[in-house]
C-alpha cells in the first residue's frame, strides 16, 4: 500500500524561480570574470537577477541591493535564510550561500540549485556529453570505452601535456578523442601560486590559492575533513598546457563518480563481482551475489537533499535486477542529519518506492546479507526505513 504522502508544491513559493536565476547568474558571471573583480558589461543572467531580487525586497519592505556586485557580496555572505525570500521549507540549509566566503568560488549547492531549473544550461551540457559519447559507443558497440570514458573523467579531472599524451594513445578512448579535446578546458592563471599549481590530494580537482596563504577545495566533503591535503604539485613551466574538465562535469560526473567508485571498492572487498554502468550508463553499479541476487545501485552526491528528492525517478529496469537503491554518501548525513527524511518527503510519487541509502547502510547490508545465506531476502530496506523513521520521528 502506497502510503506516501504528496511532495511538496513549490510552484506555490513565489521566490522559488528567483533562487534558480541568482543561482545561474553567479555560475555565468564565474564563468566570465572572478566573482571578486567584476567587468562592464554584466552578464545578463545578472541582470536579472539583480532586478528580482529587488523586486522581492521592495514587496516586503526591505532594502534592495544596490548593485551586481553588492548582489554578488549578499550571495557570499547572507545566507540564504536571511534574505527573507518565498520559499519551501526544505529549499536550503542552514547557513547556506551561494558563493563561499574563502575562495569566492560557487557553492556545490548554486550549482544544484542552477540544474534544478528546466533551462540549466550546467544541466543541459552534463546531459549533452554525457548523452553523445554514450550514442557514439553503442553505435560501434563499444561499451568497454565508455565505461573507460567515464572513468577518465573520475579518476583525471586535470590533465598536463603529458597526461594528455598518454590518453592519446589509449585505444579504448579513440572513438570519443573529439570529447575529450572539447571539455578539458585549459586552465587559468589564477589557479597558480608561486609558479606552481596544485591538486587536492583526496579528490584530485585543482585547488584555489586564498588570499590568507591558504588553498581552498570545491568539493564540499573535502572541506568538512579540514584543509585540503597536497597532492600532485604542478610547476607551470614543467607541465606544459594544464587542463581542466570543465566545471559542469566536475560536479556532476567527477564528484558522484568519485563516490562510484569508493562504493565499488567497498563491495569488491567483500568478494562481490561489481559492474560499472552497465547497460551503457542504465544505473550506476550492478552487484551480484553468489545466490544470484542482483542489486542495482545508483549514488548520488548531491548537497542538497530536497532537490534530490525532486530529481528521484525509478532505476531502469535494464539490464535486469531484483531490487534498486539510490546511494548518497555518508559525509552528506553527517553535514545534515536530516538529509534522508528531506529526500523523502520530497521524493515524487512515480519513485515511492526509491529508497536512499547511504553508503554505510548498502555496504552493511551486504556484508550481512554474505554472513547469512540462509536468509535470501535480507536487504537494506529495512535497515533504511527504520533509520529514516528515527529521522522523521
């Protein structure tokens, strides 16, 4: 019996389409200048942004922004639940910005929120890459090289001359060489200290120099473990032309792919065969145990729990499987412990029975269900329903 309650409408929040244009005018006007040093003319995303905003304020009462960049200084240090916006309950968390306040950098969360809107061009470009080098392998039926696709953008999210060379070379990626030339981008000096540049040493993206001497990493779970650890350091006159995935991707590829394949080394630890994007991409790992039980797993690391929620659809049913799970990883628990309560209570009625896990939960599940044979439909369901009941209680 489907005893889910209907989500939540947020077309009744008035503010809500204003939330996806400041969170699209500050990727645009990241992607043209540094958020600390802006240029006439102002991108017109901007624009509008500054225009609704003021609106918004003048209905209540409140000052308005003067400017695109005293807009851009409220979105690094207001947050969000201070700007006395229209909008669900569920649509941010406390403290929350849409620029942080060290690196000036968009926030994981401005980039979510500017997928969420139908006309996300972040959205549009992960969907368009994605989408193409998948049709290109199916065509030549070459899943191995968009499985080593996938694992390229993962695993190298920066390449140097001589990485690129050795990608050349590599005869599973020859059929998207065209791709990979087009979304590694090449890096901007503004990345550099001291001649050098530098990657994180636990997610591999290049690190922002601060100000204060300090480097600053986009990726949230990094942050939360404390100051990003060194990892490959990269003196500009040795590595040639240094290039980065671009922006989109990291966050919407590298980031969860990251998680991917942490989860896949958990369970291949436990003796379990693993595949990675089966069926071209139709979900995220398939597992296979010795009783011939398959689950299908999909991670998703996304900051923000009730878009996610918004975005859960049922996992496709190919290749076959017995039961499916969404995966989030745990650090995302940790930073809100509200995190699977949200998600279901914004989770539409087409994926009511999509349960989210974290990476905890599925891993324990399985080492269980090893342990105990004798009991074939042990699952993480019920370990994840009564967590997310103590959440909701």
């Amino acid at each position: 019996m489907n005893s889910h309650a209907p989500p939540p409408d947020w077309s009744r929040h008035r503010d809500v389409p204003l939330l996806h244009t400041l969170a699209t005018a500050v990727l645009a006007l990241a992607e043209t200048t540094n958020l600390d040093r802006f240029r006439l003319p102002y991108h017109p995303e901007a624009q509008r942004a500054l225009d609704g905003t003021a609106l918004s304020c003048l209905r209540r009462g409140a000052e308005p922004p003067a400017s695109v960049p005293q807009l851009m200084y409220w979105c690094r240090t207001r947050p969000i639940a201070r700007w006395g916006l229209d909008l669900p309950r569920d649509a941010f968390g406390p403290g929350d910005l849409l620029v942080d306040r060290d690196s000036a950098e968009p926030t994981e969360l401005c980039h979510e929120w500017a997928m969420d809107t139908r006309d996300s061009a972040g959205l549009q470009r992960d969907r368009e890459v994605i989408g193409w080098v998948m049709r290109v392998c199916q065509d030549i039926g070459a899943p191995e090289s968009y499985t080593a696709f996938r694992r390229l953008l993962v695993q190298r999210p920066v390449l140097t001359t001589a990485d690129s060379f050795e990608i050349g070379v590599d005869t599973y990626l020859e059929p998207v060489r065209a791709v990979i030339d087009d979304i590694y981008q090449e890096v901007p000096a503004s990345y550099r200290r001291n001649g050098a540049y530098l990657t994180c040493g636990r997610c591999q993206t290049l690190l922002v120099p601060l100000s204060d001497g300090g480097w600053w990493c986009e990726r949230d779970q990094c942050r939360r473990q404390g100051p990003p650890p060194p990892g490959r350091e990269l003196p500009a006159d040795e590595v040639g032309v240094l290039r980065q995935l671009e922006r989109p991707l990291r966050q919407f590829v590298t980031g969860p792919g990251r998680a991917e394949a942490s989860l896949e080394g958990l369970l291949t630890g436990l003796g379990l065969p693993v595949e990675m994007w089966p069926g071209f991409d139709a979900y995220d790992l398939r597992v296979t145990f010795p009783d011939g039980l398959v689950w299908a797993v999909d991670v998703k690391d996304w900051a923000h729990p009730g878009l996610l929620g918004r975005h859960a659809r049922p996992v496709r049913r190919t290749p076959p499987y017995d039961e499916a799970f969404w995966v989030v990883p745990h650090h995302r628990i940790e930073a809100r412990p509200d995190y699977l309560a949200v998600y279901e209570r914004h989770r539409p009625p087409e994926a009511d029975g999509l349960r989210l896990l974290t990476d905890r939960q599925l891993t324990a599940a399985a080492a269980e269900r090893l342990a105990a044979p004798a009991h074939p439909t042990a699952s993480p369901t019920a370990e994840a329903s009564a967590a997310n009941g103590d959440q909701d209680a």
